[in-house]
C-alpha cells in the first residue's frame, strides 16, 4: 500500500497459465549431450529425400525439449492425422483400464461383449482374448477389415468373429485392424466412456497436453472411436506418450501407468519375421513395435512416436511419405550417434545449438512456383474447369473446378458432392484458410499456386495442404481446355471426401 496519497489498490496476481497445457522443459541439445550437428543432419535428410515431406519434429533428452520445429504451414498448435500411431494411445487406454480392474488381458472379446458371442461360430473365434488382439496375434494370417466391414457395415466386430481364425490365437503375427477395434471396443464398454473422454482426465491432462476442441478421433459407428487409426493429436502429445512409456509410467512424481503394464507393453510379444522392412520385422507389442534402437509407435505416411531407452531419447516426428523406413534410416544414420554425452559443450563452443536454433526456427515446405497472375485474367476467372468423368485411382471425386479474381486476390473452387473448398490462393506464400462444413467445424487448408506458359498454352497449379493431415492435393487445370486435374500426392486412407480430412468435431 502507499504511504502518500490515495490507497492503492493490492496488485492482481499475475494470470496463470492454462493448467491444461505444460510443456516440457527446454534445454540446448549441448547442455542434455546431444551433439546438435546430428539433429541438423537429420533435417538435411528428411528435406532432401524426395519422398519424405516433413511437417514436425520433437526431439526430448533428458527430459528435455531440446530440438523442435514445425514446417511452415504446419503449426505446433495444429493436430495432426495419426493414423496408426492411434493404436498406442488405444493400448494406453487399455493399460488404464486393466489397472483399474476394468479388464484384464485374458478377458474374451465375446465375454466383454456378450451380443457378440453369436457371431463367432468358431472356437479360435470364441477364444480371442484382449491379449491376442492388442499384440496382432489373432491368428489371422492376413488384414481383415475390409471382410469384417462387408460382412456387417454397422457392426465390423460381428463380421469380424465371424471370420474364423487360420491358426491358434496368439501364435502368429499379422497387422489386423479389428484387433485394435476390438480393444477399443471392450475399453469404451466398461468404462462408458469414448477413448478420447476416457484418456483425458488419466492421459492427457496429467501429462498437461491442451486437449483442445481440435483434438478429435474418428468413429464408427457414430459414438465409437475407432482405436486403431482416425485420432487427431499435436506432435506435443506424441512426444509425451513416449517420455511417459520411456519413465515406465511415471510423471512428475506420479505413477500414471504401472510400470510392470508398460515393461509388458513395449517387449515384443509376437515375432514378425515376415515384415517388408527391417524395423518391422523386430517383434511387436501391446500396439507398440520393436525395431533395431528401442521401439516405437507409427502410423502410415509417417507419423512416428520413437523411444530410445539405451538413449534416454524420444523423438516425434509428422510427415508425409511413403517410405517410413527411409525416416528411421535417417534417425539410425544422422541422429543416433548425436545422442552420446560427450563432449556436451561442443555445441555451444562451436555455435551449432544456434545454427539448429535458427534452422528450427526457420522450417518451411516448399513452394510451388508460378506466376501470382495469368496473363489474360479474363481467360480464367469464373472459366469452369472439368476432370475427367472417371478419376484414375485414388484421385478424389472431384466434379469441377474453378478460379475466382476477388479483391483480395485469387481463389480455388473445387467442388465435390455435398461441399465446396474455397480457398484463396497464395502467390509465393501459403494461404490459410479455414473452409467451414455444414454441421459445425472447419476444414483447415493452406494454399499456393501460380501460372505457368509452356508452348504457348498456359496452365495452373495449385497445391492444397490439408493442415490436420499429412495429405495435400495438386490440382491443375488450363483455360483454354477446360480441362482440370485434382491428384493426391499420397491419398488418404478412408476418407470418404475432402470435407473429411479434418479433425472430428463433436458435438
């Protein structure tokens, strides 16, 4: 208080940080013994490899944040299409529910769910156990979802019990998504809960990730989550689920997760020596791969939650390829041997901590070129452009397409049935744009294209990022033609529509 003329009022406490979101603390790579040069090799790596579209990376040593960045347009901020990473967040679920004596692991799937029990006609079908599904080991020798799906669309589970197993449960490997939906069914079952309801006071919170509105997991039915793919999560929590598995279940004092659950989790269970790619054919666990340095998460395109135990390390990493062993190459080559504690201030002497610093800093996709206008915008403003009738494979049903001069510059129209992305344009620089859909929610996007003359005819290309998943679409069209063309660069799995590549909005 003053002692001199009016009484001051007491001071207001200064305004607490959103107890929902911690993040980590931060060091200098030099400071936790990572030799920062590695980190840059590793960057140098991803971005140079044709195939390998990088959109974020997490790197934690000691328990330390020491390398991050996200790839312009992709923001820390943003969640991001899992995939199959999903299914690590589903055997955590699980691990909860088996600590709370919910469930155990030799619990029937039919027993769980008893209007189930009809379905299996089959013995090796009757005796599925939650343990033979969250190690892949039903004893189908093959992916079985498709059949399960065409057998009963509203209840893949009742199709699935009625495909007979080809050998014993838990004798052989084979990657089967109804074995992770099988688990996530019996979780959500007894506790009443969605996954995602259910992780966030036990996971998410705890571990002070912002579970946000954007966070979303796909469902089917309407209700369910899937569990084995759809979870839309930052690389935050991606980076968090693994430091919890590397600490055995422990957080800030607490044990989240037994220890004894995790050890079991993250030991391989089932071998899988038939696997294409060498850090696949290292064993599996409770939705966890083994691989030759420590284990894992992923899901398809990329998407990688790695834990290095011998390292004290994790790295979380989102992109978009389709060579995923080439990104763990790149980890084995460039970054592993930078995880040593010698020399931990070489980095800091020779200004490498800095030069990754502003490398971080500084991440951005690349452009498409072209010119920001055409040469006769009259040409092509409102021109409708239309794609062949019969799409090649995997291209979007796309029924046209058009470009609009508006005050503000150029934008893209692409219609589909039901929904209309219309985004503008960036020339030189991405454009973002949060297109809304009917029914709530927005489909984020972000934009750049331009012109281009080639013997005398002139043609445009766009390049659409889908900002929540590792997607992004090439759309190309000439005037003069009519003629337009909408191609994936990799296509999604199990998108129905462009309206769906988004995180689910719940209501």
């Amino acid at each position: 208080m003053s002692v001199t003329g009016s009484p001051q009022p007491d001071p207001q406490p200064d305004p607490q940080p959103d107890p929902r979101h911690r993040p980590l603390p931060r060091s200098t790579p030099s400071a936790q013994g990572v030799d920062a040069r590695g980190v840059l090799g590793l960057l140098d790596a991803l971005e140079a490899h044709p195939l390998v579209d990088p959109h974020s990376v997490v790197l934690v040593r000691h328990g330390h944040v020491v390398a991050q960045g996200w790839w312009a347009p992709f923001t820390a901020a943003q969640p991001h299409l899992l995939y199959s990473l999903s299914k690590s967040f589903t055997a955590t679920a699980l691990g909860f529910a088996v600590a709370e004596g919910l469930l155990s692991l030799e619990d029937r799937l039919v027993d769980v769910l008893p209007e189930l029990a009809d379905a299996a006609t089959g013995e090796r079908a009757a005796g599925l156990r939650l343990r033979d599904l969250v190690t892949m080991s039903s004893g189908h020798l093959a992916e079985t979802w498709d059949d399960a799906v065409r057998a009963d669309r509203d209840e893949p589970l009742r199709g699935f019990l009625g495909i007979e197993p080809d050998r014993d449960p838990g004798s052989v490997f084979a990657y089967n998504q109804p074995c992770t939906y099988g688990v996530a069914a019996a979780v959500q079952r007894v506790t009443g809960q969605t996954l995602l309801d259910y992780l966030r006071p036990r996971l998410l919170e705890p571990l002070g990730v912002q579970a946000s509105d954007a966070f979303g997991w796909q469902q089917h039915p309407a209700g369910r989550d899937l569990g084995f793919t759809g979870l839309h999560a930052t690389t935050d929590a991606v980076a968090k689920l693994g430091l919890l598995h590397l600490q055995r279940g422990a957080w800030e004092g607490r044990q989240l997760l037994p220890a004894a659950w995790v050890d079991e989790a993250v030991r391989p269970h089932v071998a899988t020596p038939h696997q294409e790619e060498v850090d696949w054919r290292q064993g599996y666990g409770f939705q966890f791969w083994t691989q030759r340095h420590g284990y894992r998460g992923d899901g398809a395109y990329g998407q990688f939650c790695v834990v290095l135990p011998d390292q004290d390390a994790v790295l979380a990493i989102t992109c978009d390829t389709p060579d995923m062993q080439a990104v763990l190459a790149a980890v084995w080559t460039h970054l592993l041997p930078a995880l040593g504690d010698g020399g931990a201030d070489d980095g800091a002497v020779d200004g490498a901590d800095d030069e990754l610093a502003a490398r971080l800093a500084a991440l951005a996709v690349p452009r498409a070129p072209g010119a920001p206008d055409p040469r006769d915008a009259g040409a092509w403003d409102g021109v409708l452009l239309t794609p062949s009738p019969r799409p090649r494979p995997g291209e979007p049903a796309v029924q046209d397409v058009r470009v609009v001069q508006r005050a503000d510059g150029w934008y893209l129209l692409v219609r589909e049935p039901g929904w209309e992305l219309d985004a503008r344009i960036g020339a030189g620089e991405w454009a973002l744009t949060d297109v809304p859909v009917a029914g709530g929610g927005v489909v984020p996007v972000a934009v750049v294209g331009g012109w281009a003359a080639a013997a005398g005819r002139e043609s445009l290309r766009v390049e659409v990022r889908f900002l929540q998943t590792p997607h992004r679409l090439v759309v190309t069209g000439e005037a003069a033609s009519g003629s337009a063309r909408a191609r994936w660069v990799t296509a999604p799995l199990r998108a129905g529509a462009l309206a769906d590549l988004r995180s689910p909005v719940r209501g």
